[in-house]
C-alpha cells in the first residue's frame, strides 16, 4: 500500500517492479487489465516537477485512472494546514496520493493518517521512483547491474546517493560515493545502511576507474538554492570528458535531471550520452506504472 523509500524495499521486492517495468514498456498502448479503473488519483507537490509530475499524470490515465494536481499553492497545505489533517480528508475522498516535499516524515505521516495507497515522488531524504527508472536502464543497456561497479560523483547525502545507497544495499552491486568531505553521507547513516559493497571516496577519479555506470546529480538539491559556499566544494566534481577516461570502455552515464551544464556535468559529456540520460527520463513512466500497479494489485 506504500513506496515511500528503497530502504524499505528489498531485491525481491526492486526485481519484480524492474520486470513489470519492463514488461509495462513493452506493452504500452495495449495494456490488457486498467488497474487504476473508477480511481481518483492526487498529485501533491510542494517542489517543481518536470519528469514525476508529467509521468505520473500520464501514467495514472494510462492505466486507468484519473488524477488531479495539487501544487502547494492550490490547497491550503501550503498555508499551514498540517500534512495530518490533509491527510485525513483526502484519504476519504481520493484512492491514492503521489508526493513530493521536503521531509520524509511527511510522507510517512500522509499515508499514516490517509490509508491510501502512497508514493513519495521525491523527499529530502530519498528518491525512490527514479531508482526504478534508472535501474531499468541499467538493464536495458547493460544487461544487469551485478558484477557492474556503479558510481555516484557529487553531493554524498542527498536524496538521490541516499536512494542508490539502498538499492546497492538490497541488489548486492559495487557502488562508489565520490563527494567532498562535508558532502558525505554521515556516520550514523553508514552505520543503519551496514552495506559492505557501499565505499565512499573524495577522489572522483579513483571512483570512476574501471566504472560502468557515473551517475550524476545537480550539486544543490531543491530548497538548497542560492547556497553559494556548498556549490564551490564541488569544482572537482563535475562528470567530464577527462574524468570518464577512467572508466570501463563499455560504461553509460546517468543523470536524473534536470542538469546544469558546465557545473555536475559538461554540455559535451551530457550530449554524448543524451540517448541514455534521457531513455532514463522515459522509464520514469513505465517504472512508476509497475509501482501503481503492484501498489493497487
Ligand atoms: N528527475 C526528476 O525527478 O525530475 P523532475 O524534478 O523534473 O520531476
Ligand atoms: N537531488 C535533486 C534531485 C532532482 C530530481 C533535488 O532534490 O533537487
């Protein structure tokens, strides 16, 4: 009834989406059953959205059902009305919630006090659907992400090296953190992922050799804009032609977008491999209709 984290999903759990995923994919415009038939679906963003709220639209009707968009400014959440109370008169009137905010504890609380079906669509903490899409490219390009050394160059502690850190965790493959010292994730947080096959590293360099897949994200999350002193730890960080030298012959570059070109990654390095960064785009839609899907099932 949740997808709120890959912490708390497993590599059972992770592979059967991955091959819904796919088989979704496959059969998109023909798809034999309408699981979200005769359902209302909420959207409630209090962050901008390209990607999530533009597959999650779609992907709601695709599989049936119909979906409205609340942006913070529309409801009375974003005038101070608690997540709680929110919570509580949606779950009586609509029959799932996509999410995205700030902290995770508010989507916790929703589905806690909605009962319905919730997915977070970003939080400051994780970042869970784009695992999916980007896992499924991983095997679409790759064939499968075990025995593949997968790297993560920029801010160690945001929500998208938190959700890979998990994945890694659950899935078993080598996964690298290259980020500046105060950009790490914190030792208490090493200490509940317990991952063995989880490094962390200030080297870029060192990180990308003999890497299969650089992923990259922006140097400053959502809510961390203007923060000027944070941005300048990373000039050493940027996904470029001269670090990807080091990796595997055969290796693909990740980006979950959107990109700053010439900051986390360079306009030739982001166009070089813009037909996987944005295959990785599309698979946002056919990832998160196996998560509504399993989640209605
Ligand atoms: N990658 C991603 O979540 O993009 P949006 O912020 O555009 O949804
Ligand atoms: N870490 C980024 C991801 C954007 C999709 C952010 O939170 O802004």
């Amino acid at each position: 009834m949740k997808f709120l984290s890959i912490e708390e999903s497993n590599a059972t759990h992770l592979e059967s989406l991955i091959f819904l995923a796919a088989e979704m994919k496959s059969t998109r415009g023909a798809h034999l059953n309408q699981p979200l038939a005769g359902q209302t679906w909420a959207i409630i963003f209090t962050k901008a959205s390209t990607r999530t709220r533009v597959s999650f639209e779609v992907g709601i009707r695709e599989l049936g059902g119909n979906v409205m968009f609340l942006s913070k400014n529309d409801i009375q959440l974003g005038r101070g009305e608690p997540i709680k109370d929110t919570a509580r008169v949606l779950g009586r009137m609509v029959h799932g919630a996509v999410i995205r905010t700030f902290a995770q504890q508010d989507v916790i609380d929703f589905y806690n006090y909605s009962g319905i079906p919730t997915i977070n669509a970003l939080t400051d903490e994780e970042h869970p659907c784009q695992i999916m899409a980007d896992l499924l490219t991983i095997r679409e390009k790759l064939g499968t992400w075990e025995g593949k050394k997968i790297v993560f160059i920029g801010d160690g502690d945001n929500n998208m090296s938190r959700s890979w850190m998990w994945a890694a965790k659950h899935l078993g493959f080598e996964f690298v953190v290259a980020a500046p010292e105060s950009c790490m994730p914190p030792q208490d947080f090493m200490d509940r992922l317990n991952a063995p096959n989880v490094t962390l590293t200030t080297d870029p360099a060192e990180a990308a050799k003999g890497a299969h897949v650089i992923n990259t994200d922006v140097w400053l999350s959502m809510g961390q804009e203007g923060q000027a002193e944070k941005e300048a730890l990373f000039g050493d960080y940027q996904v470029n032609e001269e670090l990807l030298s080091n990796c595997d012959d055969k290796h693909i570059v990740l980006h979950c977008l959107p990109a700053y070109r010439e900051k986390e990654i360079t306009e030739v390095v982001l166009e070089k491999h813009a037909d996987t960064i944005f295959q990785q785009a599309e698979n946002r839609l056919h990832a998160q209709k196996a998560i509504l899907a399993a989640l209605v099932k």
